[in-house]
C-alpha cells in the first residue's frame, strides 16, 4: 500500500493545517482520523468558512432554530478543535497543534478595536493553542505587537506583499522584545505569517497572458514567468525568513520563529496542477494550510520533495522582470490586501445574515 504523501511532509520540516472547520468534522470523529493518518497539524477558519456551512447545510438548522448558535456555541467548536489538538501542541512543545480564530474583519482598519477584540477571543477560548488572526493592514502591526508582548498567539492573515513581510516580522519580535524586557516569558508565544498564494497569480496570469498575445520581446518574458509569481513570492519571503529568524540575533531572544504559513492554496486556474501550491512550497519550519479538496488531492498524487530553498536566484529574477512587462507587484498586492479585507468583511456580514434567515424560518 502506498505510504500518505501528506504523513512524509512532517520529515521534510512542514506541517499541514486544515483550512476548514464544521462541528461535524469534530462530532463525526473524521478530524481526529485526519490527524491520525494524514499527519493532520492544526486547523485554520474565516468568516466565509462558517457562512457557507450554514447557508448550504443543514448541520446548524437545530441550533439557529432554538436560538442558540449565538458566541457560546461557536466558540464551543473552536475549544472542542483545540482539544482534538492538544497531543499534538503538547508533543511539539506548542511548536504545533494550533486552531486559528479570526477578529471581526470589520475591525481590520481599528488598531484599538482590534487588540480588545482579540484579548476577548483569547479569554473566552481559554486555551493555550488557539491562534486569534490578525490581517496584515498598517493598523495590524501595533496590534501584532501589543498582543504578542501579552503573551496572545498571533496568525498574521491577508499578507501578500514582501515588504509586508518585514514589516510583519518586525512587529512580532518587537512584541518579545518588549515581554523579555517587562521580565516575562517568552518561550512558548506562537505566531504564523501567512502568505496569501493563489490570489496574487489569479491577478497576474491574465495581464502576463494579453503580453504573450502582443508578442515580441515581452511575450518572451511574460511567458516564462507565467503562474510562477506566487511560488517566486513564497521563496523570497522564506529566504528573509531565513535571514531573521536563523540569525544569531534572533536566537538571543530564546522564542520560537514566527514561522511562513502558505495559505490560500487552492488552484485557481483548472490548467495549473491542483497541487501547484503545495509541492513547490516544501521546506523546513513552514506551514501550508490546505482547503478539503487541495488536502484529498495530495493525499491521492502528491510527491513530496524539499524545494522551497530551490532556484530562488530565479525566483527573484522572476519577480524583477515584471516591470519589464508593465506589471507593479506593490500596486497589485496593495489591491489584494484591501480587497482581501473587503471579502471578509463581505462573508461575515453574509454569515449574520444567514443566521437572522435561518432562526426567523
């Protein structure tokens, strides 16, 4: 019997997470299958998640209709995943096991709110590996940092851009630096920045695609960069990962890496493999949160080999020639951000909206 591609990433240095959570993923035992025979790590969720499970299923139905899916019971799911994860946050030495929850998108522009939103969900939850998420905007940053020198595991989301990244990872040791300097612990903070993928090629592909149209010299570069923006994204970002949480520096300050997470990786493009986003992405200390289906697909034909540290000399060049071709990743991934922000908000409004439909039926 062929041995789960997916159980030979945790040698290779990667966790797998499940961008997915629905009570009966818990009830029904399948979660802890998942992490019995995939390898199964921990767990990531947003607005849209929650919204589709209760618009196109019938799983919540009892609960609106006794008008008690209110916080308790969906902070009950979150606590009820945590648990599933406990063996693993516990062996890892809470290097692993994670279920992440996100703050009101609505707050993804109030740094005040934000932080007070984010001490409620910790409080609430109650356990020691929840991850609250946090989007990458300007305002996020202080917040990274405030929650972090509180000691609040933090999942930075929506981040597309490099010199995002910096920013991000600079708000992290920031905020341990200031708890070492208040005297309290730092060993056991977690954080994970996660690179949004499949979204910044969804946007390039099409305007590389009217370049290759035109032909000539810029067709020529637009086809070798094709669908190769994102995965040349990822490198970089893990080779300035590399250079910050690897360094002498670093290590003084005796806390765990904010560790890459590789999120939104998913194929858009029904050409590309449907495993695009996750063979190219292998590396040590990483993390890739997979949606259902990308997790079955994997499971069924993936081949895991170590690449990530692979032809990033290229990766780079890759990313220089797109100016070549007319196209400014800043200015598309500042569009993503805001747009990323508005879809969240969008979907969690949705999810409110189902549940006044749903319990007034």
């Amino acid at each position: 019997m062929k041995e789960n591609p997916l159980k030979k990433l945790e040698a290779l240095g990667q966790s797998i997470w499940l961008d997915y959570i629905r009570c009966d993923l818990i009830t029904s035992g399948k979660l802890k299958l998942m992490i019995k025979e995939d390898g199964l790590r921990g767990m990531t969720s947003n607005p849209s998640i929650f919204e589709k499970a209760i618009a196109e299923s019938h799983i919540y139905d009892k609960d609106i209709s006794e008008i008690t899916l209110k916080e308790k019971n969906i902070q009950l799911i979150y606590q009820n995943a945590a648990d599933e994860f406990k063996t693993i946050y516990e062996k890892t030495d809470g290097k692993d096991g994670f279920v992440s929850l996100e703050v009101n998108p609505h707050l993804a522009h109030d740094t005040d709110g934000t932080i007070k939103e984010a001490r409620r969900l910790w409080t609430s939850l109650n356990r020691p590996n929840v991850l609250i998420k946090v989007p990458a905007t300007d305002e996020g940053m202080p917040a990274i940092r405030q929650l972090i020198s509180e000691g609040i595991n933090v999942n930075v989301t929506l981040l597309f851009a490099l010199s995002r990244y910096r920013q991000v990872a600079e708000a992290y040791i920031a905020g341990i630096t200031d708890r070492k300097d208040k005297g309290k612990p730092v060993k056991n903070i977690m954080s994970v920045a996660s690179f949004f993928l499949s979204r910044i090629d969804a946007v390039i592909d099409p305007k590389e695609a009217d370049f290759i149209a035109l032909g000539g010299e810029q067709a020529h570069f637009a086809t070798k960069i094709r669908g190769q923006v994102a995965i040349s994204s990822a490198k970089v970002a893990y080779k300035i990962y590399q250079e910050i949480f690897e360094s002498e520096e670093f290590a003084k300050l005796g806390a765990l890496p904010q560790r890459l997470l590789w999120a939104s990786t998913s194929s858009k493009d029904p050409n590309y493999s449907d495993v695009k986003y996750v063979e190219a992405l292998i590396g040590p200390n990483t993390v890739n949160t997979i949606p259902l289906k990308t997790l079955e697909a994997y499971r069924d034909h993936g081949e895991p080999v170590s690449l990530l540290k692979e032809n990033v000399e290229q990766a780079s060049w890759v990313l220089s020639k797109l100016s070549e071709v007319g196209i400014d990743l800043n200015e598309i991934t500042n569009k993503l951000e805001n747009e990323g922000v508005q879809k969240f908000i969008a979907s969690y409004d949705q999810l409110i909206k189902a549940l006044v439909m749903k319990s007034s039926v």
